[in-house]
C-alpha cells in the first residue's frame, strides 16, 4: 500500500492560506524583523482632532525589542489608550517603553490597548493612507501605512 505523502501537506496548505490574515496594506518591517501589519486609523466621531488606531506588532527576531516611539507627520502626539480601563499616566506613554519579545505578536485592536493620534493636523478621507513610523531601540524603524476607515 502505497500513502500519497502530498496529500496532507497540500491540505496543510490550503488550511494555512484559508486563515491567513489579509491586509489592505502588505506588512512594513525592518532588518531585525520587527514588522506592524493590518493598520487602520479610525477618525473619532466625538473629537475632530482625534483618531484612534489599530494595528498587530510582530517580532520575528530571536531577541526582544523595545519600541521607543511611534510617529506620523498628520498627529501632534501619539498615546496608549485602553477602551475599557482607566487612563493613567502610565497608560499614556505605553508606547514609549514598551518590550515586544522575541518571536512574539502583539495586537492592538479596538476594545483593547490602541494608539490615539492627539492633534489632527487636518481631516482625514476614508481610505488615505497615513504613515506612522515605529521607532526601536538598536533595530531601527518601521514605517507602515494605515489606511483611514470610518
């Protein structure tokens, strides 16, 4: 008898491609293999001059890195905000010190930590396209679009 030894990798294929995440933009990373996929920035309907974003931050390196920073040309100040928790001090600058461990994934969606983009520098059209740049320490940094959603 005779086993066909493609016949479960092909399934384990075709799983693996079913499930896969897809994302309106491809994933930005750096050479340590620190990437931010799935961004979007949402405009908050209660304050012109806030919008709230939602992303995943994967560390695919072998050692944990530390995000020092998260920037973009369209916002004064970016900030952690958590939906269902108070808001402290410490929650605010979460993005400012935060360790991503090695071959780890992060995800930062709507009814969980997320970052907030202070001070609109203008307003934003659904489906444009805003850079925001993450900063490592001794990694360097990676700049991933994120696509304005309503």
């Amino acid at each position: 008898m005779r086993r066909n030894r493609f016949s479960v990798w092909g399934v384990c294929v075709a799983l693996a491609s079913a499930v896969a995440p897809v994302y309106a933009e491809p994933p930005a990373q750096n050479n340590a293999h620190v990437v931010v996929s799935g961004g979007t920035l949402l405009p908050l309907a209660t304050n012109s001059t806030r919008a709230a974003g939602f992303f995943s931050l994967q560390n695919s390196d072998s050692v944990d890195r530390l995000l020092k920073g998260i920037a973009s040309p369209i916002c004064t100040k970016i900030m952690a905000h958590h939906t269902k928790q108070e808001q402290t001090v410490a929650t605010n600058d979460l993005f400012n010190h935060l360790a991503i461990q090695h071959n780890a994934m992060m995800v930062f969606p709507r009814d969980g930590y997320h970052l907030v983009c202070l001070g609109l520098k203008r307003p934003l059209q659904t489906g444009e396209k805003i850079p925001f740049t993450f900063s490592f320490l001794d990694s360097g940094d990676v700049t991933a679009d994120f696509t304005v959603v309503r």
